[in-house]
C-alpha cells in the first residue's frame, strides 16, 4: 500500500505508478490565484484550522524518525484545501530565486488529481508558514500567488517529476527567502548511495503535523524504464510530502542541498511507513525550477 501524503485525517492512497512519456520539450502547467481568492486563503487558514488537519485517526508514530531541534533555514508546512472541502498538510521549502519567493514541495500537494467521475479537483487557500512548530508562526504566513508543475507530471497517481514550485507573496514588504532562509538545491547527478536528511511534518500520532521530524538515513536511486526514484527505508508519516531530501547536511547550520522531495511511502498492515521514495529531479524539473521567477 503506498500513500501520497495529503494529510488529513486520514492518508490519501495512491495508485500504481502511471507510465509517463518523457518529452524533449517541455512545458508547465501554471495556476494563478487571484487576489480576492489570496485574501480568501488567509481568511481560511486560522490557528485553530491549522492544528485541526491533525485530528482524527492518524498513523502510528514514528520510530526511526525524530523530532527536529535545531534550525532548519527555509523548512516550513504548506496547507491547502481542495473544491472536495477537505483541508491538507504537506512539507516545503524556500529555494534561492531571484525574486526570493520560491518554495519547492511535491507536485501531488498542489495537483488534485481527477474525481471518481474524472472531473479535475481543484486547489485552494494555498498558504506556507516556515518554521512552523506546534502552532507558532515564527515567520508568519505567505500566501501563493501561483504555482506549477512540469507537463511531464501526470497526477497523484504518477511519480514521474513529481515535483512543484510555488511563488508566494511577499509578507509586510518581506520576502519569504530573506526572513526565513533557503536551502540550496542541486539538479547535478549524484551518486548512489548517499547520505541523506530528510524532512518534515507527518500528520501521525507522534506529530499530528505539528512539528517538523527529521530522518537520517541513506537513500539509494532505483532506475527502470519509466523514471529514476531515490528510496530510504525512513518511517515519515503523511503530511512529509515535498519535504526535502538535503545531502552534505550540516546540523550546525541546519542547511544543506536539496537533491529530491518526498513523494510517497509504503504502508504495512499496520498504516506504519516502512520507506519513501522522491523522484530523481529531472530536466524538466530543472527547467520548472528557472521558470519559477516568472510565475
């Protein structure tokens, strides 16, 4: 069984990979948000709604991961709602830009995927709060002005490019980068196995998606003929998709460079994680990645 964390309280499942055809040339599929719906997003996402995504039946705790201490510059939980009425969690982060107002997560927390009557699910109140913990707003809440994925990515169901960028306003004059930090990100090949740090905000027992979990573990990448994927045998509940997969980690600065996000997990009888996966970031993705400052 394997989930794609849109947490709330309970986890979405996932299909079995999709194949996608890689293309040569490829595009982005952008949502802009409108202001009226912007001011709509910050109306919907009180304290109260926030904490209230982790309620209900959740997952068994964690027992490989643990919960984060230190700085994490950039780490911070994305909420969203979809047309269905439901409210969700995942992870993001900021990435260096131009504008600075760029976060990275995965493709699946911004794209509803289709309904049981192939109609588009659409999402709404899209906000970030960096550095978020148990409730505190450290850096306050940034609301998405628009976000995107790569035309390669197909939906929830497929793990192909699985990735997002979203542009956030900039808060009080402030943008995001230069109040709560970035983490670097590289799209350069990297070798396997490697070191790796994962993080984020699991919507489980343990959490409830209030605080941010860190997982040390190294991750392998597995390549077949429909995508390349970095696996890890790390335990993070929903509610870590997008969360970052940062190699040459230092705890001292709680930085590193960001080489995948999280995108899945596999489930055993008991709903608890036994590993995740990322997919490999792309051309594709690298090309979304520089488009980013334009949304």
């Amino acid at each position: 069984m394997t989930w794609k964390a849109l947490s709330t309280t309970g986890l979405v499942l996932a299909a079995a990979l999709v194949a996608a055809p890689a293309q040569a040339e490829t595009g982005q599929v952008v949502t802009k948000v409108s202001e009226p719906d912007r001011a709509a997003a910050l109306a919907h996402w009180t304290p109260e709604r926030m904490k209230s995504v982790g309620d209900g039946d959740l997952p068994p705790a964690e027992q490989i991961s643990k919960p984060y201490e230190g700085q994490a510059p950039g780490v911070g939980r994305l909420f969203m709602s979809n047309s269905n009425g439901e409210d969700h969690s995942c992870t993001a982060t900021v990435v260096p830009s131009e504008t600075k107002d760029v976060v990275l997560t995965a493709g699946h927390c911004v794209n509803g995927g289709l309904d049981r009557w192939d109609r588009p699910i659409k999402i709404l109140n899209v906000v970030f709060v960096p550095g978020y913990d148990r409730g505190a707003q450290p850096h306050g809440v940034f609301t998405a002005r628009a976000f995107a994925w790569s035309d390669t990515y197909s939906g929830p169901s497929s793990g192909l490019d699985d990735d997002a960028v979203i542009a956030l306003d900039p808060l009080g004059g402030k943008h995001v980068q230069d109040v709560a930090g970035s983490q670097d990100v590289s799209f350069d090949t990297v070798g396997s196995p490697v070191d790796a740090t994962t993080l984020g905000y699991p919507v489980s027992e343990f959490a409830r998606g209030e605080a941010l979990l860190s997982c040390v573990r190294p991750a392998t990448l597995k390549v077949n003929s429909v995508l390349s994927t970095w696996e890890t045998d790390c335990d993070l509940a929903g509610g870590s998709s997008g969360g970052p997969w940062l190699r040459g980690f230092d705890p001292a600065t709680g930085r590193g460079t960001i080489f995948s996000v999280t995108s899945r997990g596999t489930m055993n009888g008991d709903l608890v994680t036994t590993d995740l996966s990322g997919a490999a970031f792309s051309e594709a993705v690298k090309a979304l990645y520089v488009s980013a400052d334009d949304l």
